[in-house]
C-alpha cells in the first residue's frame, strides 16, 4: 500500500511539473522529504507531513473498509508467485 502511495505521489508531482523542491517549497519541507516519500521511505514521516504533500497535489488520504486481497494484489505480496 505505502509503495502505491509513494508511486501515485511521484506521478502527481510529475503530471503537474513539478520538481521535487519545487514541491517541497510548496510544502513548507525539505526536498529530502519528498524525495524519501517518492522512495517509500517512510521511517521518519508523519502523517500529517504525508497529508500536506497529498492536499497540495489534489489528493487525499482516506480509508476503507478491509476486503480480500486481489490475486494481482497477493502476486505482488509473494513476490509474483
């Protein structure tokens, strides 16, 4: 799920022609940040660092209700088995 997100956030950037500072200054963040969520490397972000960066892109975070995993979904868990 975070590599989706990191994913839909670096092609969001991207569709809108942004570079990673530029979207960083947009943010009020580091350019290292945006670089760390595009890389899904979110061992030291916040949620809220995370919701800033999707609101100044279009996007939102939002939840769901929990369903069963898609068997494209389980292939990318396993590790396409």
């Amino acid at each position: 799920m975070l590599a989706a997100l990191s994913q839909t956030i670096r092609q969001a950037r991207r569709t809108q022609g942004l570079t990673q500072q530029q979207l960083a200054d947009l943010c009020g963040l580091d350019r290292t940040t945006i670089g760390a969520l595009e890389r899904n490397d979110y061992s030291d972000l916040g949620i809220r660092k995370v919701e800033m960066v999707l609101n100044v892109l279009g996007k939102e975070l939002c939840c769901r209700d929990k369903s069963l995993p898609t068997l494209d979904e389980l292939r990318g868990v396993y590790g396409g088995y």
